[in-house]
C-alpha cells in the first residue's frame, strides 16, 4: 500500500474493514504497531489513541491478490512457488489470512552462488521495492515457516537441522490452534524443545494429534503440500522473419499463420477473444498495428482473418517488416458448442450474424451498430435505450397502447399553426412552406417532462390527418399564456 | 395452338428460377397476409427470398413506405428471426415498430455515413443465411451493385428490401418488384371521430413476369392487411410485351 502511495511512508497506517457493525482494523503498518495498535482493534479506538493515523478501507483478496503477484514474480528464483496459506497450506484451520511466500528451491541456490547470496538476493530485492521481509530456508516448510517468523538468528537452517533450529522458538511456531498453545503455555512448555523429546504418547494425549502432526511436519516425517502458482500465460503469437516482409501475400501469410496458431491455442483452452492486435515490426525501427474486436468470444481463424483482411491496407510495410505480432489482450470463455453451431440459425444468438456484425464494427468502426430495448418512459426520445449485449432481452414489453409515428424527426422542428383555445389541435399548419388543412385529429396526449432530469414545459401531442391523407405528429410545447402563445413543432410522420 | 402455348408455359417455369424466383423449400414458406397482392406475381405468392426496390418522394409517403416495409417484415421475422436496417439518415422510430407486429430489439440497426458503405453493408448482410431481412435505406444504387445484391439473396434466400427515398434517377434494377406506397386518408371507423387505421396505395409499378397493379390496404396491428383492389387495376398480358428482352437478359445474367 505504501509504495503506490509514497506520501503515506513514515505515517501509520491502517487497513480497516467492516466486521458485523464495528468497523476494525485488518492490518496496521509498523509505525502504527509501534503505537500499540494491532489488528483486530476497533478503528474509532485506535483514532482516540493516534489522531493522525490514516485509515483506508481493506478490500477482501487484496493480500491474495499482492502474494500471488509476488509469488509470479519470484518464479524467477525458483520454479515452483506458492502463496502460504492460500489452500490452508499445512491445513492449519481458522480464518488465517495468506502473509507469506514458499518457494520450493531444490537445485536453485548454486546459481546465485550458494543458499546465502542466493537468499540475500531474494530478501534484497523484496526490500529494494518497500516490502518488509523475513526468509528463512530449510528442508521442510513448516520449519523454514516458523524460522523465517519467529526465528531470531542464522535463517539458513542445515540440513537435518530442523529439530536444533526450532528449540528456541515459541510454541506458536508451529502453526498450531490458539487453543493448544495456550494449553502448553499454561503448563509452562513456552518453547518447542520443552516438548520436542518428550514422549508421544504422552503429547497425544495432552495436545491432541496436530501437534504431533506439525511436529512430524517440521522435522520432515510428515509429507507437506503445496499449490504451486502457475502464471497466466498470455495469448501472445510472434513469427520472426528471416527476410523482411513487404507484399501484402507475405503479411498475409503471417497472419494467417500466427492466427491458426492462437486460434489452436484457443480452442484447446476453451476460450475466445474479444478483442486481436496485430503487430509488425519494421526495419527501421517503426512499429504498425491493426486491432480488431469481436461482438462475442471466438476462436474461429478465418472469421479472424476476415476481419483483419479489412484493416491489411493500412499496414506500411515500408522497407519490410521482420516481426509480427498477434496479441489477444482480451479473452474469454467460449462455449465450446460455437463450432457445432456454426452453420444453424438462432436468431440473435446466430454466429452468422455476430461474424457479420463484426465485419461491419471492423470496417466501420464501433458506433455504428445499434440495437434498442424499451424504457419504461414516456419522453419519446428515452422511451428507448441502446444495448451493447445481443444476448440483452428486454425487461419490459414494447409499449402499443399510445400512437407513435413510425418516422421521428432527429429533432421537433417548428411549425406556424392556426389553432383555436384552449386544447384543439391546428385547423390549418404551415410546415416548410406547405400548407396543410386538418381533416381528422387525434388528442391531446400530454407528455410531461422528467423534472428530475432536465426543466422546461410538457408537450401535448396531436395525431392529425390533412386533407391529402398525410398523418403528422405535432405537438404544442407548454400551456397557452395571456402574454404568449406557445410554440407549435411536428415531430414525425405516421405510416 | 395448346401445344405452343403449353411450350410457352413450360419455358416460363424454366426461366423463373434463372430470374430469382425458386420455389420455397418446404417449411420455408411464409404467408405476407397479402391476399390479392400475392396473386400479381408468379405462382402466386410474395417472393421471400428477394431483392425488393421500394421507392418513395415526399415525407409521407416515406412514412407510409417505412410502415409497408415494418408489416412486411412481421411475418418474416415471425419465428425469432432477426433483421438488419441499414441506413445513413435514419429516423425510423423503433418502438413504432411494434405496432407493425415487429419487435424492435429483434433489429439491428447499423448507421452509416456513407450511401456506398450502407451498399457494401446491405451486401454483406444479404449474403448472412442466419438473418430473416434486411432493410436498406439506400437512395441511389447502379445496376451492377443491385446484381450484387439480387446474386447474394439468390445464395442465402434472404429478403430484402431496398428502400429509396427520393432517388435521383429510377433506371433499371436487379430486383424483383418496385414498389411505391403511398398515403390514403384514413376511414373512419363507424361513427368513431379522429384518425383510422394507416391507409395506403399500394402500387407495383414493376414485377418480373407478373402484374403490375394498384391496390390500397389498410393496416390493423390486431388484423394485419386488409387489402381491397384499387379501381383502376392495370391489367396487363400475362407476358410483358418485351418478352425478348427479358430472355436475353436472364442469359446475359447466367453468363456473368
């Protein structure tokens, strides 16, 4: 937290979360434990006692979140990491929040030149970014756990050294229930080897099988296991070139091949993209991209192809182009019944249309698309709204109860009536330079405005018919005044 | 004397579907509500499966030409089907559709800038089998982009309908029908005051190897037309006086 936000180092700060109708404090910097506040405090309490500390609200997985960051990161130590306590790791029990990283560096240290640079370079670099760290190493987890914790001296632990290192250690080591080390501590065992020697049986019967199951653990009887993290890897094609490509065959051919390639990977993995960047990478150092974007996930190469067949013209290739590109940055499932269904006709959810659509979004670009469900208001202009999803349904009916022109005019335009007072529609009403006489009307339909959106006068709507057959909606904008007449505007044509 | 005109008949049939008019798969057949109209083109029914031009001139009958065209589209998009409107001045307003048996969020509405990307566009989506129509607003178009369409629509038995407001020059066009509504004054219903039901003058003014005629029809959204003949019904020969014409033409089309 500290090091996104530089200007709260040196100042306490605390993570707080609601917990029933308290709100607590989840973790608290070192310069706020310094001041006596721990976690599990009340937050208003720990204000009383440091007025200047700085509470921030706790996001639930932010830890998991950091840690398996950081276990990524490290895989660059050792091949197979893994976030403590991310599984219940040891299976400690109890709501035990993930704080720390197991790295399994069987056949690492020797390349940084022995266990200590080798665990010196991971805790340097750690500290290096702003991290507060404590490692250990040792040939079980528990106890590189407990050494790297609670441990005061030497962190790297020889083999079979386990039962020596341990001794000195508090009893909490071992990552047993709250309850057990208070039994010990009661009955005066503080350190791990008050007991380590003591019979089995007799620590069976007394403390129950975890703590004989931890010890085992520690001293390396017992099998541990671990969830190692597997980073995501991304949907990333590269085809080098041996000779620059310049012709439009060449780029193609890229294409198509790094797009059968992710499009495999794809397909093996259940999953489509949304949105394919293709990149190639020029001579002279210029890079030129196209992007393309897919109304649903898919996996099909020669739709793909299609779409970026429309945008191939704009790539200059120039003096050649020695590397091409294809990322997919957005990615999701999809169902793998796609292919199957290629070719059947299911309305909105037709693949057929979706790679339609697509083609038009590629050569057109995004906004010219447009699929509309009903609102449940009655302002002409927002009685309906645009929907992104396909799959989107309409939540309530289309609404045919009132008289609405099949033709709407982008805006009222206005009009120069002959209307008699108070609420008749025009006999006669000039629109651009036509005059037109009433022979049958409809009305009024009064329209008020949202008030709580936009201010100005209601609308009363009039269906008229005139002479010649036309229907016109026109409609008068506000109440008659003794100082004005309002406005009158024809706002579309009925069918 | 029969067995020419017999020959005559034989070589009509033949030649309909050179022309776009194929019989519809079973099941595929959809009845358009059009009674007497239907019986002005070939075998008697609307062809679905085709390039229809609809051509328009003031505000109103655009008016009337978008309702046409919405209660046209019902029965096709009856069963989920879903349309496209492709256009570059749009002002259709979608929840009037429904009115017309359509639901509106069963269309997809693409707007364009240009009239030759709204072509190219009308294209593509004729050439889509998963859709049931596509409405193209589309002012002007020359002959080799209306065969483009009428070749796509031929492949996918999709329908469309090319709605030209205003047009600029009305030469020919690969489609199957022209047709031009316009408004009629409503009627009142008994003794009810105030505006009826949309009216129209239905004209078709050109269908391949049927009748042209004039009819008006009255739309009911809980009816559907009801469609009586116009007093001047143009009869005309059951062939077109340029039958040669006609002919070459569908070789001129089968060798392209």
């Amino acid at each position: 937290m500290v090091i996104r936000k530089p200007e709260l180092r040196g100042k306490p700060v605390v993570l707080s979360a609601k917990d029933h109708n308290r709100v607590v404090i989840t973790a608290a910097s070192p310069e706020a434990e310094k001041e006596g506040l721990f976690p599990g405090m009340v937050v208003a309490d720990s204000r009383a006692l440091l007025p200047e500390l700085v509470v921030m609200e706790d996001k639930a997985g932010r830890e998991m979140r950091l840690l398996r960051g950081l276990g990524e990161w490290c895989i660059r130590f050792a091949p197979v990491t893994a976030v403590d306590g991310a599984d219940g790791v040891g299976g400690s029990g109890g709501a035990e929040r993930p704080d720390g990283l197991i790295l399994d560096v069987s056949g690492c240290p020797h390349l940084w030149g022995g266990e200590e640079p080798y665990l010196k370079q991971i805790l340097k670099r750690l500290r290096a970014i702003g991290y507060h760290v404590q490692g250990a190493m040792a040939d079980t987890m528990l106890a590189a756990w407990a050494v790297a914790r609670y441990g005061k001296g030497y962190p790297i632990i020889a083999a079979n050294g386990q039962a020596a290192a341990l001794g000195p250690l508090p009893c909490q080591a071992l990552r047993i229930e709250a309850a057990t080390t208070e039994r010990l501590q009661q009955l005066g065992l503080a350190r791990i080897d008050q007991f380590i020697s003591m019979p089995r049986g007799a620590l069976r019967r007394r403390f129950g099988a975890q703590l004989l199951h931890r010890l085992d653990q520690a001293l390396g009887h017992a099998e541990e296991s671990l969830e190692p993290i597997c980073p995501v890897e991304a949907f990333t094609e590269r085809l080098p070139c041996l000779e620059p490509i310049q012709t439009r065959t060449g780029i193609e051919i890229a294409l198509q091949r790094l797009l059968n390639q992710l499009c495999e990977r794809l397909q093996q993995e259940g999953k489509g993209l949304r949105t394919a960047v293709f990149k190639g990478y020029r001579v002279d150092g210029k890079m030129e991209s196209i992007e393309i974007s897919t109304t649903r996930a898919t996996h099909q190469a020669n739709h793909l192809f299609a779409l970026f067949e429309i945008r191939l013209a704009t790539i200059e290739p120039a003096l050649g182009i020695e590397l091409f590109i294809l990322e997919a940055p957005k990615v999701e499932d999809a169902a793998p019944a796609q292919t199957t269904l290629w070719s059947g006709s299911a309305g909105l959810e037709d693949n057929g249309l979706a790679a339609l659509l697509d083609r038009l979004t590629g050569k057109f670009g995004a906004g010219v698309i447009h699929r509309y469900l009903p609102e449940e208001r009655y302002w002409p202009e927002r009685s309906f709204r645009e929907s992104t999803d396909l799959r989107e349904t309409p939540s309530t009916s289309w609404p045919t109860d009132r008289p609405r022109p099949i033709q709407l005019l982008p805006h009222p335009e206005p009009i120069q009536v002959t209307a008699p007072i108070p609420d008749y529609p025009p006999m006669l009403f000039r629109y651009k330079g036509v005059l037109h006489k009433t022979a049958k009307a409809d009305g009024p339909e009064r329209i008020e405005r949202e008030w709580w959106t936009d201010a100005g006068p209601h609308r009363d709507y009039y269906t008229v018919e005139d002479e010649s057959g036309g229907r016109y909606w026109l409609f008068r904008s506000g109440h008659y005044r003794d100082d004005h007449s309002p406005q009158w505007f024809i706002h579309g044509f009925f069918a | 004397m029969i067995a020419k005109r017999e020959l005559i008949r034989r070589l009509q049939e033949e030649l309909l579907p050179l022309q776009g008019f194929r019989p519809p798969t079973a099941g595929a057949r959809v009845d358009m509500g059009l009674g007497p109209v239907a019986a002005a083109f070939p075998r008697g029914e609307f062809p679905a499966g085709a390039v229809h031009e609809l051509i328009s001139a003031s505000p109103e009958d655009w008016a009337a030409t978008g309702g046409f065209v919405a209660a046209l589209l019902a029965p096709l998009m009856r069963d989920g089907g879903v349309g496209i409107w492709i256009g570059t001045r749009r002002t259709v307003f979608p929840p009037a559709l429904k009115r017309f048996g359509v639901d509106p969020d069963k269309i997809v509405f693409v707007d364009l800038a240009r009239e030759k990307d709204a072509i190219w566009a009308m294209e593509e989506a004729l050439k889509c089998e998963g859709l049931a129509a596509v409405v193209g607003e589309i002012r002007d178009l020359d002959f080799t982009a209306s065969r483009k369409l009428q070749l796509a629509v031929e492949k996918s038995r999709v329908t469309g309908f090319l709605v030209r407001h205003q047009p600029r020059n009305l030469g020919t066009v690969a489609a199957v029908a022209r047709w031009r509504v316009g408004l009629l004054a409503s009627e009142p219903e008994g003794e009810m005051p105030g505006v009826g039901f949309p009216r129209w003058k239905v004209e078709l003014l050109k269908v391949r190897n049927g009748r042209p005629g004039e009819w008006i029809a009255e739309w009911n959204n809980e009816t559907g037309f009801k469609i009586t003949d116009h007093e001047q019904t143009i009869c005309l020969p059951l062939l077109p006086a340029s039958q040669n014409r006609l002919v070459g033409y569908s070789q001129a089309g089968a060798a392209g």
